[in-house]
C-alpha cells in the first residue's frame, strides 16, 4: 500500500513531536524536526503491521492542512 498521510509537526520546549491525525496514537519525538520524522517512518511502519496483524482496516489518508489566519 502506497499512501500519503499528513503529519503535524509540533516544536516543545525540549525536542520536536510529530504525529499523523489519521493514524491515531502513531506518535514519535526527536531532538531535531528530521529525526522526530525518521522517527515516526519507522512508527508509522510498526502501526500499520500492527493493524494488519490484528485484522484492524487501515484507514486511508482524509486529513487536509490548511492554515486559518488571526488577525491579532
């Protein structure tokens, strides 16, 4: 399965975290944007195992970005 998914990309106080809205609970941190990424590549491979071990449907990518702008 080929499939694009978006991933949000938070910086904390400590490292960066990134998370994909359509894969609830596929989460990964790191030091640096690239390795919070890296990171969730290989996160990303072990849910979708996962849900296909345990018969789970793989949902197919629906989150959209979009930027909602505040006037301040």
């Amino acid at each position: 399965m080929n499939a694009e998914y978006l991933v949000v990309i938070e910086r904390t106080d400590r490292n960066w975290s990134a998370h994909i809205p359509d894969l609830p609970g596929c989460v990964a941190t790191g030091k640096t944007r690239e390795k919070a990424l890296d990171r969730l590549r290989d996160a990303v491979r072990m849910h979708l195992e996962g849900m296909k071990e345990d018969a789970l449907p793989v949902p197919p990518p629906s989150s959209q970005p979009a930027w909602l702008h505040v006037a301040a």
